[in-house]
C-alpha cells in the first residue's frame, strides 16, 4: 500500500501569560521577559495537523478531510480560541502553555480522536518565524 500524508491548516486566537507560579516576579520577569506580563498577551496562533497512513483502496481517502476539519475545530478551535489559556483552558491548570506545551496538548487531544494505525504529527506557529512540531515522541 501506498501511504501518503494529508494536512489541514487552523487557526485560533488566544492569551497566554508565561510564568512559574513557584517562582517570584523578579525571577519569571527574567526567564519570560514580556512574556510575563501579569495581564497576558496574545497570539494569532496557526496549527498544522498532518495524518499519514495508507489510502483506502475503496474511497480513496487516507482520511475524510471533513472529518478531520470537525475534530480540529472541536478539540482545537472550540477549546482555545479567543481564550485566556491559563484562566480557561483545564489542560493549562497545572502547566505553562507555551508553544512546546500547546502543541502536545493539541497533539493528544487530536490523536484520541484519530484511528490508531494512522500516524499524526501537529506544527504550532506562535508566530509566522516561531513554530514547534510534536509527532508524539
């Protein structure tokens, strides 16, 4: 079989603020810098969800892309977009979200979803020049 890789681009926008609860604000100030700043700051945040696995011989899908759009728009989307992800996203409760932690969140949320065989990896772009890729390893 043949195995190929489709990809669906989204976007959402959300408010994050850097810091380590743990620490003082002189010491978050100097690892995050503005990233610290105690009222948040945003992003236009862009995520890539690639699945790689063997086409159906029968529809000739790897995946319905239909079905890949709701799963991202339901567990992604809906879930971060135009939120504060310290104050109103649960996954970030208990831990930074910066870009490398957004992305395995998304990652894992996403791969619930998806049958086991196919292969899944997610591209984060905080920024058009800052972006993390996680493939669940």
């Amino acid at each position: 079989m043949k195995k190929v890789t489709v990809h669906r681009k989204a976007h959402f926008n959300a408010a994050h603020r850097l810091y380590v609860k743990e620490w003082s604000f002189e010491k978050n100030q100097s690892v995050f810098g503005k990233c610290n700043n105690p009222y948040y700051h945003g992003h236009n945040y862009e995520i890539v969800v690639s699945v790689t696995g063997e086409i159906d011989p029968q529809t000739g899908y790897l995946i319905d892309m239909k079905i890949l759009k709701d799963i991202i728009k339901e567990e992604i989307e809906d879930a971060f977009d135009h939120k504060n992800l310290n104050e109103q996203v649960p996954e970030f409760k208990n831990i930074n979200p910066t870009a490398e932690n957004i992305v395995v969140v998304s990652w894992e949320k996403i791969r619930k979803r998806l049958d086991e065989a196919l292969e899944l990896e997610v591209t984060l772009y905080e920024t058009p020049r800052n972006f993390v890729t996680y493939k669940g390893n």
